[in-house]
C-alpha cells in the first residue's frame, strides 16, 4: 500500500501521497478531520521570505567567513598541522552546502526550476556536505580530546596526506549516505502546493520512511552530539587542573562557546525532527487524530529550526579560527599590505603554539 511520505531537503519538510489507492487515500483525510486536506498556504507564505531571505544571509556571510579560513591555510599549507587538514575539510564541507542555498531559496519564493537532474545534484550535495561538516566536527573533537588529555597523536604532522586520507573515507562514507537521494529525488507538481513543482524525494514505503529518519537522527546528530560533548567536556576537566593563566582561561571559554554553539544551533531542529517522525509514524498507522493547524506549525517550526541549524555553517569560521588568536595575526598580516594596521594585543600570541596547545604540553602547531 502507498503512503504519505516526508524527507527534509534544504530547509523544506516537503510532504507527498499517492493518489492512485483512494481507499487509502480517503482513510487518510479521514484521520485529518472529516476529508479537510490541508494546502499548506500558510507555511508556504512563510517559506516563501523567512527562507530566501536567512539563506541570501547565510550565503554571503559562510562564503567569507570560510572562503578566509580557506585563504590562511593556504598561505599556510606547508605548516598545516592535523586540526587545520581537519578544518581544511570542514570548511569546503560549509562552502559546498552553503552554494545549494540559492536553489531551495528560488524554490521557496517560486517553485523549482532547475529540473530533475539538478534537483538530484543539488539534493545530494547538500546531504553529502551537511554529514560531512557534522562529521568533521567529530573528527576535531575526537583529536583535540586525544591530544590533549591523552598525549596521545593518530596522525603525524610530516605525513599530512594520512590525515587528507582519513578526511576522504568521511567524505566517501557521506556519498554513501547520499545514494537515496540520487535514486529518489526529482521534480514534482504537488496538488497541495497550488501545483507548485518542488524537489523532493518520492519514497513508497512508511518502514523505508522512518529507517531514513532514524538514520538521520542517529548519525546527524546524537552520534556527533556524543562525541562532541564527551571530548570537550574532557578537555574542560583537563585544562582546569593546572594553573589557571590566561591562555588557559581563553581556551576554556572558546570550548564552551563551541559546545554551546553546536547545541543551541542543532537541538532545535532535532526535537523538532523527532516531533515530526512520531506524528508521522502514527498518521502512516492512522492513529492520530491530527488537524491541519497543527501540521503547519510544525510545518514552520521545521522551516524555522532547520535554517537555524544550517547557519552553524556560519558559525563555524568564528568558532573554529577567527577565535585563534595566531589565525587573527596571520590574517592581518596578509591584509597589512592593503592598509590594514590592526594587530593583535601583545603577550596574546604564542610563538609556537596555538590556543589550543598554549594550556598544555602537546605536539601540535596551528594556524589557528
């Protein structure tokens, strides 16, 4: 038996039935109230300027923010330790998914325009680069708690194409992730939508439905979440036994502010996500009495959360360099020659270590 079915592309929880099993189809306006199906105009409205508008935002503001951390490491490239191949990789990650923006920005206001072909690249480009940039935060983590508490280095500084290596089974492994959405992705004309042709995956089962979505939650989030909270909070306990100078205090904060970041900006949407699958896995059982108000307040939640949680592709130069203070110093230096005169406060540079390292003995030197 056909089913509804959802799957969130950019930021749109986009929502489908076939039509050709009308007793399915009449249970299903049934369990929304008497036969009311909902058109969705209002989360569309919505849609159509809260999302080319954060996106316009977030396009501009993540290219330069990454396309600088990009320009420092490559003026930088022969000394480029593990944490910087790391945030090498994440910050192409950001830029990838960041160049999808505008499509699902046109969908948004307009409707999709690009075909079936881009709408597969575009769908997969976006999904291989979002898991990748939560992966590569993993990877971050998992080295600093290593390198720090551990004294402990998986990768040699003299042999960078290891850790080139280790970052392309990531990005290996994210395609993998993507194979669904090169098979089920395509244009469509949604009747619910005022005919308005989107781009979206057309799945045939509720079961396939829900393992994407627990997928989704699993590796998108509470894997990373995991990993993320677990490293860093080691760290703090880490950096808190010793003497507390002000390198120290500095790095302390910026691993707050990091944890802190990544939460504020994923959590949201997770719970939102989780929301979504539990009142979907009961209208495919048709156990929910639900009406149409409700789905398009989760509609814009939805919209809401997950712009929110893609402007962490912002957030991450801020909190990933420009808060190092020797990436600030290399940048000013390769901007000094257009006028530039800023410089950072003596006594805040390290000559050989990093923020990072500054708080304990380790083998790392950053950019950053």
């Amino acid at each position: 038996m056909d089913a509804e079915t959802k799957i969130t592309i950019g930021a749109k929880e986009m929502d489908f039935y076939t039509d050709n099993n009308d007793s399915y189809i009449e249970n299903y306006n049934d369990s929304y109230g008497g036969g009311l199906v909902c058109d969705h105009e209002s989360s569309m409205y919505f849609d159509s300027i809260f999302i080319p508008v954060l996106y316009s935002l977030a396009l501009v503001v993540g290219l330069v923010g990454n396309g600088l951390v990009l320009v420092v490491l490559w003026k930088k490239r022969i000394g480029l330790n593990v944490t910087d191949i790391f945030i090498l990789h994440l910050s192409l990650a950001d830029i990838l998914l960041l160049l999808t923006l505008p499509f699902w920005a046109v969908e948004a206001a307009n409707e999709w325009i690009f075909g079936t072909t881009l709408c597969k690249l575009t769908g997969a480009l976006f999904q291989i680069n979002f898991y990748c940039g939560i992966f590569m935060l993993s990877c971050i983590s998992l080295d600093r708690y290593l390198s720090i508490v551990h004294a402990v280095h998986m990768y040699s500084r003299k042999k960078p194409m290891v850790t080139h290596s280790c970052c392309l089974m990531v990005w290996f492994f994210c395609l993998l992730l993507s194979i669904p959405d090169w098979i089920f992705l395509k244009d469509y004309k949604e009747s619910r939508h005022r005919d308005k042709k989107l781009c979206a995956s057309f799945h045939l089962s509720d079961s396939w439905h829900l393992t994407h979505r627990l997928l989704y939650h699993m590796l998108g989030f509470i894997l990373p979440a995991l990993i993320i909270l677990f490293c860093y909070s080691c760290i703090l306990l880490r950096l808190r036994r010793g003497s507390q100078c002000k390198q120290k205090k500095r790095a302390i904060h910026v691993i707050v502010a990091l944890v802190v970041a990544f939460f504020i900006h994923w959590t949201p949407y997770n719970i939102t996500l989780i929301v979504d699958t539990v009142q979907t896995n009961q209208t495919f059982n048709l156990t929910n009495q639900a009406s149409c108000e409700n789905i398009t307040s989760l509609d814009v939640a939805l919209t809401a959360t997950s712009t929110l949680a893609y402007l962490h592709c912002c957030v991450n130069p801020v909190l990933y360099a420009f808060v190092g203070v020797k990436f600030r110093q290399h940048l000013l230096d390769m901007l000094r020659p257009l006028g530039f005169t800023l410089k950072v406060p003596e006594g805040l540079v390290s000559r050989k270590s990093s923020v990072w390292s500054e708080s304990v003995d380790t083998s790392h030197t950053s950019a950053f």
